[in-house]
C-alpha cells in the first residue's frame, strides 16, 4: 500500500483548498488511514510503503519486497 501523510500529497499538489475540498480531504485522510489498518492487520498481504520518497526509491522497495515475498512462497512449496 502506497502510503502518504495528507499534508505531503497536499504540497506535490501546489494546491490551495476552498471548503468542500478540506472536507473532501477529511474523507480521504479517514480512508487512508482505513488502508494502513488493513496493512497493520494483514502483514503477510499488505506492506506499507512511504509514498513521499523519491520515485527510484519507491521502485525499489516494491521490487525488493515483491522478490522476497515469491522467494518465500517458492521455498515454502
């Protein structure tokens, strides 16, 4: 799960909010945060991913992570 703090997405964005798009945003922060418990409860489906680093950086934890993850579920067959 691609995880990013609201006020992070908010400055990629360059974006000032009126009033509906704040409760909007409020929406969203409750359904991210919805996401990161589903990881929290789900280790061995879900991994959290900090969104806000560089893309190279992202890339490579999916990469790595993916690998390891059918590494293991090869080994474990």
């Amino acid at each position: 799960i691609l995880d990013m703090k609201t006020e992070e997405r908010l400055k990629r964005q360059k974006k000032s909010l009126d009033r509906l798009e704040s409760k909007v945003l409020e929406y969203q922060e409750r359904v991210a945060e919805g996401f990161r418990q589903i990881a929290r409860n789900n280790p061995d489906r879900c991994v959290l991913i900090d969104a806000s680093r560089k893309e190279e950086e992202i890339h490579e934890d999916i990469y790595r992570i993916t690998k390891e993850r059918i590494e293991k579920a090869i080994a474990n067959q």
